[in-house]
C-alpha cells in the first residue's frame, strides 16, 4: 500500500492520517478554530508538565487538545477512551480535594468505555458540557484586604477581589467545557449515535410523508365517493319525479312542465 511505497510503518501511517484528520477538524469548525488559535502556544507545547497555573488545577489540560495524546480509538492503556477516561477521573478527583473550595463536591459522571451503552454517555456528556467548578480561585486576588487603610477601601479591594475570583472561574469552566465539546466531537459513540439518530430522522421523515400521502389519497377517494354518492341521490330524485308525473298524465290529470323533469 501506499504507507510501505513511502516507507512508513501501519502504525505511522494511522498516527498522520489521524493528525491531518485533525487538522481538517480544526479548520472546519469555526469555534474549536477560534479557541485553537487563542491557545495554539499551551496546545502545540503539548509535554507532560503539570498545569501552568498549579493555583488553578495541577492537571496539564491542553495537551489533552491534541489526537496525539492517544493512539487508536480503543480501550487500551494509550487508546482514546482509556486516555480520557482517565483525565475526566483526575479532573473530579481533584475537584473533590481541592481545599480551597466554594461548595460541597458532586461526582461528575464517568467517561466510560468503548462499549457503554448510549444513556450513559449521554449523562456524561450533559453533566461535563455545565462543569462548574467549585474552587474559590482565591490565588486571583489583587488586593489584600488586611493592608486596607479603611472600610470603604477593604470593601472595594473585597469586590474587585471578588470580580477576579468569578474571572478566574470562569475562564477555567471554560477550559474544560471546551476540552469536553473537543472529546465530543471525536468520540465515535458519539458520532455512531448521530449516525443513527440522523438515520432514523430520515426514515421518520419518510414515514411522514408516506403517511401524508396516504392521509391525502384517502381524502381525495372520500370526497369522490361522496360526489358519487350525490350525483346518484340526485338522479334517482328526478327518476321519482319523472315517473310520477307519467303516472299523473296516464291518470288524465293535468301536470305543469315547469314542475319540472329535469330537462330544463
């Protein structure tokens, strides 16, 4: 095949197929482009060191934006499922550890594998799509409240402390939410139940129009019979009408022709 003509192994091959499928995935989306190229440094980088902010998560995410941390769409120690499977599980873990913390810690759903069955993908994928995290991102202070010459300036320092914190938060929703819309769109459950709720769109659609049909076949059939149906009481109405004048006239009684037979 062509990978042996060019010198290259199978495995090789797969690895740069699978990264031009990235790269084509990347620019056919306009969001995962925008994001790709406000954080094209983090995710080219892509190395193994902890999370450049150790104050907002020890995990390294952007490295988890790359089809080259996995090898293969399996269930295997380097495979795609195994690989995530395993970062959604830190990320939550150290959620639930994070000492500096807002709120009380909810499991998130797990990623599963391969082979887990659609409902449960699902929930994994609506919880992890409105991750909220609870850190407090108090390392997002500017001010320091105890140097504050008086209450008016400890009370603005506090809110604009306050408006760091929410900033801070919510850019690192935001990371996550992102990794997870870039999991999503290259999970093959994910893609196969597209592939099937497409397919079914398209037969109910089918069956729909069918039906339509159908219903104005029917229709057209009902309103026919019903103008037969008419035109007949109508002809046996005259029929009546006719033999009674002929049994007038036969008894020598005088009958009006505009009383009518049905000629004029």
């Amino acid at each position: 095949d062509k990978a042996q003509v060019n010198g290259m192994s199978v495995e090789e091959a797969t690895k740069n197929f699978q990264q031009i499928q990235e790269a084509y995935s990347v620019l056919s989306d306009v969001q995962e482009r925008a994001w790709y190229d406000a954080h094209r440094e983090q995710i080219l980088r892509g190395d193994d060191e902890p999370g450049e902010d150790p104050f907002k998560t020890k995990i390294n995410l952007y490295k988890y934006f790359s089809s080259s941390c996995f090898d293969g769409f399996g269930d295997g120690s380097r495979g795609f499922f195994q690989v995530y499977a395993e970062l959604f599980e830190a990320i939550d873990a150290e959620e639930e550890q994070w000492e500096d913390a807002d709120e009380d810690h909810v499991a998130m759903p797990p990623f599963g594998r391969s082979d887990t069955e659609w409902d449960d993908v699902s929930a994994f994928y609506r919880h992890w799509m409105e991750f909220c995290s609870r850190k407090a991102f108090g390392h997002a202070d500017q001010w320091n409240p105890k140097e504050a010459q008086n209450r008016q300036v400890r009370r603005a320092m506090e809110q604009e402390n306050k408006k760091a914190r929410q900033a801070a938060k919510k850019e690192f929703n935001a990371e996550v939410r992102q990794l997870v819309k870039f999991v999503q769109k290259r999970d093959p459950r994910y893609a196969a139940h597209q592939k099937q709720q497409m397919k079914d769109n398209i037969e109910k659609t089918q069956r729909e129009k069918a039906d339509q049909a159908r219903k104005k076949a029917d229709e057209a059939k009902e309103r026919e019979q019903r103008k037969m149906a008419s035109r007949q009481a109508e002809e046996e109405r005259w029929a009546e009408a006719k033999a009674l004048k002929e049994a007038q006239r036969a008894r020598g009684e005088v009958v009006s022709e505009d009383e009518g037979d049905g000629s004029s």
